[in-house]
C-alpha cells in the first residue's frame, strides 16, 4: 500500500493530525495525471472555501457524493459490501441445510406426525423387509451355484489341492493325458 | 449492470445450484410425507445408531448401519396400477434419472413383488441407495444415505 493511500485511508477514519493532512495535500497536489484527480478537487475545493462565500457544507456534500461514486476507495468499499452479502447468502444457506439435518426420527401415517423411534424403526424395518423380499429369496436360490465352480473342475486338478500323496499320481495322470 | 448486482445473481446462483444438487430425492419425499395415502419415515444418523445399540443386528450390520447418515421411507398401500401409485413412480423415476443419475444394482422380481436397488456416488465419498418396490397391495421408497458398499448391501439382504 502506498504512503499516501495510508494517509488517505487515515483521512478518511478522521484519523490524520494536523501535520499528517498538510503532508497529504502537499502530496496530492504535487502528483501528476489523474491519479487521485477527485481527491485533488477536494482539498482545491477546501482551499477555494476560504476565499469565497460557499457554505461549507454544501461544497463538502457535493465532492463527498462524488467522491462515494467514483473514487477506488468508495469502490473497494461498495465490493467489500458486494462479498459479505455472498458470505451471508452462503453462512445462512448452510444453516439452513444444517437445520434441515436435525436429530430425529418419525413417522407420518395419515397425516399425522408420530415422534417415536422405535415405531419408526419398526415402520422402516418392516418396509425394507417387504422391498428385499425378492431379492432375498433370489440370492437364497443362488445359493447352489457358490459349489457348482468346485464341482466343474476335473477331479485330478481337484484332488491335487487335498492330499500331496495324490499329487504324484496327479502329475503321472497329467503326464499320461499329455 | 453494477458490479455488485452481477455479484449477488453469480451468488445466488451458486447457492440455489448447492442447494438443488441433494434436492431432487427430497423433493419426493417432501411431496409425498404429508399425503393421507403415504406413510412416511425418516431417520437421521444419531437415531439410527440408537436403533442399532438396542436392536438385535449381528456385528456386521450395525457396523453398516452406523455409517448410514439418514434414512427415508415412504410407503404407499395401493395397488400399484393405481393412479397416486403411478404419479409416485412416474416423480421417482424422474428423481433417479435427474442431474448425478442412479445406476441399477439389482434387481428382482418374487411373487408379485418387484424390486430395484439403485446407488449413486455423491460428494465426501458418500452413497445414496434407493430401493424402489412395487407389488399389488404395497409399494415403498426408501432412501439411504452414507457409506454404504455394494458388498455390505449384498450382506444386508443375504441376513
């Protein structure tokens, strides 16, 4: 941050002693471009006052209300605004979703609201039992076919597996079939 | 247009998006829970493991139910080619083919009982499981949500 915009930054919290204000003006007005254009308006402005019959407040209004529309700090300020509201938006939809995950269990029969877990449980349980019904008795028919891969197999590669005794005969049995 | 207005719509827009990504199933349920023909349930997490501490499960599946985060359920008692009946399912299957669609895992049919499972991978790694049943007298919607594995549902069902 620049030395001025600390000072302006000061200026502006009505932070800036008397010292510190003349050095501010003093930097503003010896900057060149139009860097700072509307804050050079004010303190010309403020100089001006003194010369002529302007009421002071109507002079301070007029740069202030630009001042808040054009200037890069009125700027940052109105951003400043624009990211809490996101901030906000995103703190209270979160809340929300939080509030909508609440430690409860219930039932609704016939439209009226049951705040019991265990009629709750036993609803669920009884549902999820009727729904896995066909599912259950399928797999439970499956069931035959987990022996069926054993059974496939032909019996000398089978043997090999329970008895090492079996194994020379197996290899002799392979060799023969070879 | 202002800095700040296009600000606060992109806000906006960022919100209402977060908030519709876990809204289509609910909007469901929030349909359907205070109809007189439904019954509906709903679970969250602390209560579920209240369930399973006092409930009979083996270890294996309160270990299952202890990563469930919440659990919804709506049942219908009517028969299936009813006219609420086919409103429901016509909303669920819109629901499960929205943004983030579901894929099937199983599915049977028993008896006059038809039967779908259904999971979607969501943020954090957790899982939605729907299971969608339909038969002549009855017809459920549940909704799971947690970290559930297509194995430990495979083990839920076999129990």
């Amino acid at each position: 941050m620049k030395e001025i915009d600390v000072l302006l930054e000061k200026y502006e919290n009505c932070e800036l002693s008397l010292q510190e204000e003349a050095d501010l003006k003093r930097r503003l007005l010896e900057l060149s471009g139009n860097e700072y254009t509307l804050y050079k308006q004010l303190f010309n402005a403020y100089a001006e006052l003194n010369k002529s019959d302007v009421p002071a407040a109507h002079v301070h209004n007029n740069i202030v209300s630009k001042l808040r529309v054009h200037t890069p700090i009125s700027k940052r300020r109105i951003f400043q605004y624009a990211y809490l509201s996101v901030a906000a938006s995103i703190v209270l939809a979160v809340g929300f979703f939080g509030l909508t995950q609440q430690k409860e269990a219930f039932v609704i029969e016939q439209g009226v609201r049951y705040d019991d877990m265990e009629k709750a449980v036993g609803c669920a349980d009884e549902a999820i039992t009727e729904a896995i019904a066909p599912l259950r008795s399928s797999m439970q028919s499956l069931q035959p076919i987990k022996g069926l891969e054993g059974s496939l197999k032909p019996s000398y590669v089978a043997t090999t597996i329970k008895d090492s005794s079996y194994k020379v005969r197996d290899d002799s049995m392979l060799k023969s079939r070879n | 247009m202002g800095n700040k207005k296009k600000l606060i719509i992109v806000s906006i827009f960022l919100v209402s998006n977060f908030l519709l990504y876990a809204q289509t199933l609910s909007a469901v349920f929030d349909k359907y829970s205070e109809k007189k023909e439904f019954r509906y349930v709903s679970i969250s997490k602390d209560m579920i493991n209240l369930a399973s501490l006092f409930g009979k499960e083996d270890a294996g599946n309160s270990q299952m139910l202890s990563r469930i985060d919440g659990m919804k359920v709506l049942t219908l008692k009517a028969p299936r080619k009813s006219p609420t009946a086919h409103g429901f399912f016509v909303d669920i299957e819109k629901a499960i083919t929205s943004e983030n669609p579901f894929e099937t895992l199983m599915e049977a049919r028993d008896n006059g009982v038809f039967t779908r499972v259904l999971n979607r991978q969501t943020k954090n790694n957790k899982t939605d499981v729907v299971i969608v049943s339909k038969s002549d007298s009855v017809q459920h919607f549940i909704w799971l949500n947690g970290t559930i594995s297509a194995q430990e549902l495979q083990n839920m069902i076999k129990k």
